[in-house]
C-alpha cells in the first residue's frame, strides 16, 4: 500500500518509522511518503493560513498550498498505486473511525492523507478533491484535537495492521475487540501470561486448565461482561443468531437478554464505574 501525507509538521510523524508500521516499509508491505506543505507556498513567509470568511477565531488554511501539493501527490502515482488515491480527512466533524472503516480504507491501494492544523482547510479544496478522487472526512473520536496528525498516526497504525503480512501471526487479528464474526462488537477480555504467582495474585484457573472449551468460553463470558461495563451502547448490536444456549444463560447471569418485541438484546441498568 502507498501513503502519502501533507502537513506543516513532517516530523510530526516520527512514529511512522517505529515499530509495527516502520517494519511494514522497511519490508517494502508500506511506501510512506511526507510532504511538507510549506513548500507549496510561493511567499516569503510561506504562509498557510488566513483568516477565515464570516469572522470567528482562529485561522483557517489557504486553499493554495493544500491544492498545489494534492496536485503533486496525484500527479505522482506510479505502476500499482492506482490511477488516483483514497483522499482522507481527518476532522472532528467526520465520519467516524471504526474497525469497519479501518477494513475498507485497508482494502485500497494508495491513501492520501491531509491533516489540517488552525480551524480547518478552506472547503473548497475538499469539494474539488472529490470531483477528482474518492473524498472520506474522519474523526478519530468526539474529542478535538490542535491537529490531524494524531489522527493520522492512528488511522495508519490501525490501517497498516490488517494488511496481508504485516502482522507476525496471521490469527492475530481474529479476535479483536470489534472483527467481524463470533467476537463482533464484544469487547476482548483480560489477558494473563507468567508468572504465575505475582505479587500475591494468580492467574483464573481455567486459563491453565488446557481445557480449551472451557478456556473459549470464559473468554467469551468475559468479553460480554467487560462490554456491558464499558460499552452498554454496543450490546443491541448482538446478533440473537450468533448466540448459543450457553450464551444466553451468560447473559442471563448478567441481567441481559433477548426482547423478542424489540428486536435486540436488552439488559438492566448498569453502574458506570468512575
Ligand atoms: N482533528 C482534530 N480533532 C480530530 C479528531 N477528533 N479526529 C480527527 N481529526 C481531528
């Protein structure tokens, strides 16, 4: 997969050589390409924002820069990238990233990134990039950011990650809290290694048992306990058809269960802890 992102902060984006992603280019599984949006400027001052249209605080950034530099990036594809790439925006009023969007994203060749700095980029440069290239506006949460950078690092690392090879062992997104399939919208559950006895604490029996039924189970249970916890929200997004009786007792234990009128699970209120 290509990647290429426009910014003022290059260095902003270190972290892309570390780790899981750097391993990912230096395998040659990730081509990642900084630009420095300052080089596109064409005063002294190589200025990149402006006050904005209609009035209001902060600063908003120009269109020119942004254009001339997407139109570099653009004119730059080579055998394999695709004709043109995937322009993602991240922006607190995007769409939201999730594990779906991560999928999708991962499934294209060749992603441009524009990570905006001030109040935003002039919007016209977005509706010109999208009469050219598919266009998606991202919020990595509903927080606000001093800028798309952050966004950017954690869209790639989540982006990079699903990518054939990339990770060591091929299983080991199969369980992620939010994939697809039988783990779908359960939250993953604790996790133990050795020692064994460790400041007075052990570790659940079951999970040196060897009994691998009864080890699948309590992680499931786990996993649904955790998501009532943390994420009551995700609990009417369980499939009733992906459940088995075992499941449905667990439930039950937990004060959740099946509203045949409503059509999805229901479940007691639940105490969030602070
Ligand atoms: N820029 C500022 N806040 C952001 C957010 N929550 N997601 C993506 N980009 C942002």
């Amino acid at each position: 997969m290509r990647i290429d992102v426009v910014t003022i902060f290059p260095e902003y984006l270190e972290p892309l050589n570390v780790s899981l992603v750097g391993k990912a280019r230096a395998r040659g599984q990730l081509d990642v390409r900084l630009h420095e949006l300052r080089e596109h400027t064409t005063d002294v001052h190589r200025t990149v924002d402006d006050s904005p249209y209609g009035g209001g605080p902060g600063m908003v950034m120009k269109p020119e820069p942004w254009a001339a530099a997407l139109d570099q990036v653009v004119a730059s594809a080579g055998p394999g990238d695709g004709a043109v790439p995937t322009l993602v925006v991240p922006t607190p009023s995007g769409r939201l990233f999730t594990q779906e969007l991560a999928q999708e994203l991962a499934g294209r060749p060749w992603l441009a990134f524009a990570p905006a700095r001030y109040e935003g980029i002039d919007r016209r440069v977005i509706e010109e990039a999208a009469e050219r290239m598919p266009v998606v506006e991202v919020s990595i949460g509903d927080y606000v950011l001093a800028g798309g950078e952050v966004a950017v690092l954690v869209i790639v690392e989540a982006v990079a990650r699903l990518l054939p090879g990339v990770l060591g062992n091929a299983e080991s997104h199969r369980d992620d809290s939010f994939a697809p399939g039988r783990m779908a919208d359960l939250l993953e559950g604790p996790v133990y290694t050795k020692p064994a006895d460790w400041r007075g604490r052990g570790v659940p029996e079951v999970l040196v048992s060897g009994n691998h039924g009864k080890i699948a189970r309590w992680r499931r249970d786990q996993a649904f306990a955790r998501t009532l916890a943390n994420r009551p929200d995700l609990v009417e997004r369980w499939d009733r058809d992906g459940m088995d009786k075992h499941d449905l007792a667990a439930l039950g234990a937990l004060g959740v269960w099946w509203d045949e009128e409503a059509g999805r699970f229901l479940h007691t209120p639940v105490d969030v802890e602070q």
